[in-house]
C-alpha cells in the first residue's frame, strides 16, 4: 500500500509563506486528521499533494511519486476536496460513470460505490435534487471510484447527519484496516478524536506536531484533541 511523503514542502504567493518546510510521512492502515485554523496551511498542502498546485520547494508524494507522475492517478489516490463539483442536472450514477470512464474503470464501479456510501436508491436522481449530505456522500463515492490505495478527505463530515458521522467513521476505519492511507482534515475535533490514529497540527503554514494522538495527548497533558489543538496552536510556536 502506498504512503504519504511530504518532504520540506514549502509554498510562497509573492511575500506570504502559505506553507513552509512541511515534513511528514504517513504510514498505510492509518487515519491521520491533520488540524489547522482557517489559514494554517491545510488546504494549500492538499492542493499540492494532489498535483493543483506547485510547489515553491520540496515534495509532496504518494508512493515515491508526484501526483503529476502516476499513470493512473484515480487508482492510486482518491480525494474530496468540494463535494459540488457535479452538475446539477446530472443522475448521481451517471456523475460517476463519466469519470470512470476517464480513468478506464468500468460502468459497474459507479454502482459498487454508491452502494458502499448508501446511495443506490438515489442513483437514477439529479444531483441537483441532493441534499448536503448526499452530495457529501456522493463525493467520497468519487473518491472511492478507482478502489485508490490512498484516500484524501477534505471536511468528509460536513453536511451529515448523526447516523450519517457514524457511517462515515465506520467506512474510514474499514478503509484504514485494509491497510489503506487515510488523510482527514476537520474542524470537527470531537468527531475526529473518534476517528483517528495519527494527528498532524499545522499552524500559520508550519508543522507543529505530528503522532499518535494518544501520545500526544499524553505528552501534552490534555484530556481531549480540542484541547490540545487550542493549546499547541495558541503558543504561537511550533514544538
């Protein structure tokens, strides 16, 4: 299974450093929830893991390579990143087919997955018609499309129900302990301390701490993930 290399990573606009000298490897079988504040950095390395934007310096890899490298990209990693980015008048099977099609996965592939995240019955509907949570769910359909090595996730929980948070940390650790590598960013900490092996905590574009999060809830003498988040990031510092 593939894993996830960020060597030295840095990303400058002009005189802003949106993220400088980034450094971690995330391991396969594990779900990492990498935290930062709005602006930390988080989506920036995203963007550049996932081949859309270039770094300044350093390396972002999956498996030793660049996104930009893999031959077949949709079957190495999958990623959401903005759930509405299938037309509207669209049907949620067909959304999906279109891009299996580009990637040469099969039509039955889209129904594989939309089973997987519950939405078979609304397969034949317009996405238009989806509530949030559908089209949340419909985006990690597409993530999920190529049977990728590596999942990325940006937000997975927004949009959905009690029962539909449940579901969602279900399939994350059943990902996991296939011994896929999973990458979750969240605001949602209580929801996401459930969920995670490993924590990544990046403010204003610097790594400040990444682990296990029972050791660095140990370490760091907090009785919860919240907790630890407002106390790393409000030093001001890395550590």
């Amino acid at each position: 299974m593939a894993r996830i290399r960020f060597d030295r990573l840095t990303k400058r606009y002009g005189a802003v450093t949106a993220v400088h000298d980034f450094t971690a490897t995330l391991e396969p079988g594990t779900i990492t929830g990498f935290l930062g504040a709005n602006g930390a950095g988080k989506s920036t390395t995203l963007r550049m893991l996932l081949g859309l934007t270039r770094p300044t310096s350093g390396t972002a890899t999956i498996d030793g390579q660049p996104y930009a490298a893999l031959a077949q990209p949709a079957r190495v990693i999958g990623a959401m990143t903005d759930p509405d980015v299938f037309h509207p008048r669209r049907k949620g099977r067909d959304a999906l087919r279109v891009l299996g099609r580009v990637s040469g996965i099969p039509d039955r592939r889209a129904d594989e997955v939309l089973e997987l995240v519950g939405l078979a019955d609304a397969a034949r509907r317009r996405v238009g018609g989806y509530s949030m949570g559908m089209r949340q769910r419909l985006g990690l359909a597409a993530a999920l499309l190529g049977d990728p090595e590596t999942v990325v996730l940006d937000e997975p929980a927004n949009g959905l129900d009690p029962a539909g948070v449940l579901w969602l940390r279900t399939l994350l650790r059943g990902l996991a302990d296939e011994g896929r590598t999973v990458l979750a960013s969240s605001h949602l900490l209580a929801e996401l301390a459930q969920t995670v092996d490993d924590v990544i905590v990046i403010d204003h574009g610097r790594l400040v701490v990444h682990g296990p999060m029972s050791d660095l809830l140990d370490t760091h003498r907090s009785s919860t993930l919240e907790d630890l988040f407002l106390d790393l990031t409000s030093k001001g510092s890395p550590s």
